[in-house]
C-alpha cells in the first residue's frame, strides 16, 4: 500500500509499506477513503514529539470502508466508518467511566516507560503519533489497521459525504469537549485562542451551548474571517494587546471562559514565545505556552479554563500563582472521542453543525508532502488539508 512516512524534522515521505494484516481478534482493517492533515501532525512534522522513527505512518484523522474484521470485531466488512483517533479498549477503569483517551490497555506495555516517567502514568493508544503512544501506523494510508474496532469507529450511514463527518475523527469532538470543558452558562463571554480548526470548531460549539459573546485571537485574516463567519469577535494579536482588548470588552472584568487551542508551539514575537521557541529549536524546552500564560491572565477571578491544546514536556514561567489566587477551574486533556460522536453524527445529520466550512484543500495521497508544507508554512490559505486515496 501507499503511505505517509516521517523520517525527520520537515521531512515526510509517500513510500510503498506492506499492507496491514488482522492481529487480534478485535482487529479491523480499514481501506482509507478520507484522511486529514492535523494541526497535532505539525508537532511530529516539526520534530518537537519524541519517540518518532524514521519510516512511521503518520495521520490520525482518517475514515474509509471495513474490508476485514477479526472474529471479535462487531464491524461488518462493506461498511463506512469514521475511526477516532484515540484507541480505546472500552473496559477499563477509564473506559468505564466514558474517559477513552485515558485507557489503560491500548498502549503496549513495552511502550508505556516513558510516559510512566514523564506524566505518571502511562499515555493511552494513539494512531500514528509516535511510539509515546503505542507506535501505531496512522490512517495517512490507503489500509490501516484499528485495534479495538468494537468500541471506537462510529459507523456512518450511505449518502453522507465523507467531508461531511471526517472530522468526528479528531477536531469536531476536540473543538465540542474543549467547549464542554468550559462549563458555559448563559450570558457568558469565552475567549478563545487560535482560530485553527480545533478554534473554530470550539467558537461553534460554545455559541451552540448558549455563550452570548466569543472573542477569537488569531493574526490570520482568513481564520480571523472564519472566527466572525462562526459569529465571534476577533483580535488580530499583531494589531492589538490581547490582554488589554480582552479587559476593555468586558467592562475590566474578564472572560468567564478562556480556551487555549494553540497548545505548545504557539508563535508570535512576545518575549516568552522567543525565548521557548529558541529552547525548542535548540532542544532544551519542548513547549512554548504563551497562548495559555495569556488565557490564565485574562479568565475573570473564578473563571473557567479549557485546554484542548497538545503539550507534550514541560514549561516555564507558568503563571502558578494565578491560577490560584484568581480561583480558576483548569480542565484539560486529550479527547474522548468516542463519548461524543453519536450526538455530533445526529448534529451533523439535522444540519446543527457546518463541518466542511473550513476545508481549504483536497490532494490526493500522493500529494501530502505538499500538504504538510502548506499547512505548516501558509496558515492564512491553508486552513484544513483533506487527503483522498
């Protein structure tokens, strides 16, 4: 089969991988009709995840047709299905408790040490996103493998197009739980930082959840257009002081609500962002956390904080003292996907959600090389890359 491999900083390959095969019983093999370039791939894209090897199938966004199941497996071969990027073995502790990205069993034990040491406790199963979490081919591909194929792919009924619900993958239910994670209440004011598509994805969902103001950041004219088509207001961050435009629409008091949806190679020319971007370039610092340092500054005295953003290591000059002076509610993590795809399918279904507006691009495989290289180095044009096999 045809497949995106890494092998190094800014370097990514079509190359010609064996077909995957069934290996345990619960096992499907999917043939990849649709897939997507993720905001998260530019951090594998750029070299700042550890534990990528050359040769790795990227891609985490990804849906396509069952051509073979294991015996375990509750697929049927023929169908359409969208698979979500976090692998999860559904009987867990966390599985239990609807918390899928946290499970126990689909990171192999050989593979969890480095977590272990670096969070506490180990990461759960990932496609395509490095050997951190579990070394799984991704779906950039024409075949993949899905571990677990009982519990995570939601299956999509004939007639829906696939750029209509490729997303319930990754960004649509990161964008919806970042949102979630909130706790909006009427009359609020949420501020979000990043109008990529996890940003605007989360600008719909808290205007869906009954927010009356959200301001979005960003310095992209086309996202910044994007941000307002979703109802926000905007602040172009290379026009404006954030903290004090932010202070100034809400009467000095605050956001009730901050989302951080740029997570750790945030950019920009602010003093902290220079400094962790020369430690990241130099190895010494793996996330740059000016996006979160501001949303912690301007959230309200008891505000909430959401944090869909990926970090990966560690950061400095976390503005701790804040976060507990102001009384603030932190809530964070990875997705779990699979608690929130059929309400999003049935949204999608009713015409609640607009899931194709920030499309940009459609390649095919062969061209995703191309991709990487818009997406990373032409924000404003690239907004979303669709790769079709």
């Amino acid at each position: 089969m045809r497949a995106l491999t890494w092998h190094g900083k800014h370097d990514v390959r079509v190359e010609t991988m064996p077909d995957p095969q069934i290996v345990n019983p619960r096992d499907a093999i999917i043939q990849v009709t649709s897939t997507a370039i993720c905001g998260s791939d530019l951090h594998l894209f750029d070299g700042v995840i550890p534990g990528m090897q050359a040769g790795d199938i990227l891609g985490h966004e990804f849906m396509g047709r069952v051509v073979d199941v294991g015996p375990g497996s509750t697929l049927k071969v023929g169908q359409r299905v969208v698979v979500p990027f976090t692998i999860s073995c559904g009987s867990c502790f966390f599985c239990q408790r609807a918390q899928f990205s946290a499970c126990d069993n689909s990171n192999p034990a050989d593979k969890q040490d480095l977590t272990e040491t670096m969070f506490g406790h180990a990461a759960a199963g990932l496609f395509g996103y490095s050997h951190l979490t579990g070394g799984y081919p991704g779906g950039q591909a024409e075949y993949v493998r899905v571990p677990f194929s009982d519990v995570g792919p939601i299956v999509i009924p004939e007639g829906m197009d696939d750029d209509d619900v490729l997303f319930l993958s990754d960004i649509l239910p990161t964008g919806w739980m970042a949102a979630d994670n909130a706790d909006i209440e009427a009359d609020d004011t949420v501020v979000v930082w990043g109008c990529g598509p996890v940003g605007l994805f989360a600008i719909q969902a808290a205007r869906l959840m009954g927010a009356a103001r959200v301001i979005a950041i960003d310095h992209y004219p086309n996202r910044l257009a994007l941000a307002r088509r979703m109802g926000a207001e905007v602040i172009d961050f290379k026009q404006t002081s954030v903290l004090e435009a932010v202070m100034e629409m809400t009467g000095g008091i605050g956001a009730d609500a901050v989302i951080d949806a740029v997570g750790m190679e945030a950019h920009g020319f602010a003093l902290d962002t220079v400094m962790d971007n020369l430690k990241q370039a130099v190895g010494v610092g793996a996330d740059s956390g000016h996006a979160l340092r501001e949303a912690l500054m301007a959230v309200r005295k008891g505000g909430r904080v959401s944090v869909p953003g990926v970090y990966g290591g560690f950061m400095d000059k976390f503005p701790l003292g804040a976060l507990m002076q102001k009384g603030l509610q932190l809530r964070t993590g990875q997705t779990h996907v699979q608690a929130y795809t059929h309400d999003l399918l049935r949204r999608i279904q009713e015409g609640e959600l607009d899931t194709t507006f920030m499309i940009s691009h459609r390649l095919p495989l062969e061209e995703a090389a191309k991709g990487y290289e818009g997406f990373r180095w032409n924000q404003n044009d690239w907004t979303k890359v669709v790769l079709k096999t």
